[in-house]
C-alpha cells in the first residue's frame, strides 16, 4: 500500500510537471519524438515551447490506439530510451511534454487520462 502511495504521489508530481516543460536535449544523441496526434501540421515551436535543433530527432506521429498501445508496450519494457512524449493541445498551454521514457512510463503506470489529439 506504501509503494502504490509512493507512485500515486510521483504520478501526481509528473503530471503537473509534464506540462509546458521544455525538454533539453544531449546535442550528441539522436532522439525519438512521439507526438501524439492525427494533426501533422504542429510547428517546432507549438510541440516543444521553443526553436530546437530538428537535427538531433526523428518525429514519429501516433495517430491512433493501436499505435499508442503499442508505444506504452515497449516504454513499459524499457525499449523508448531517449525518446520524448509529446501530446499536443489546440491550447498550446495545455500541451504535455514527457522528456524520457521513465517521466511516461510514472504516467503510464499512474494511469494519467493522455489522449490523441484529433484534427
């Protein structure tokens, strides 16, 4: 009971903390960017905040549940490192940034309501 106290709190923590935070990036490593969403019209700038250097990651669109199922799969079992989660809003200020796989997998295991934004 401690334990599951313990990742309700994390989870509660993440959840504020996800939102509008600007991701840094290790300039050296390649990242995979998960944005959740059928628009594929989003700008640098509304899916990170701010100008990033679109060299260093491979954007991957998540456009439907089998998709996202199968991206929670493989973050559960360790295989997203270095990855972003982003899931964009039509209100910029509600956007939620995960800026690695164990910031996702506390609001994966946490159960946090994160939707697919519909165009």
């Amino acid at each position: 009971m401690k334990k599951f106290f313990t990742l309700f709190c994390i989870g509660l923590c993440v959840e504020a903390t996800a939102q509008n935070k600007i991701c840094k990036f290790d300039i050296p490593v390649m990242h995979n960017v998960y944005v959740f969403s059928e628009n594929r019209n989003h700008t640098i700038i509304e899916l990170f905040g701010e100008r990033v250097p679109t060299q260093i990651m491979n954007i991957m669109y998540v456009t439907n549940e089998q998709t996202k199922n199968q991206t929670d799969s493989l973050c559960k079992v360790g295989q997203l490192g270095e990855s972003i989660f982003i899931f964009p809003h039509k209100d910029a200020s509600r956007t939620i940034r995960f800026c690695n796989d164990r910031e996702y997998l506390v609001a994966l295991v946490n159960k946090m309501e994160l939707r697919i934004e519909c165009k």
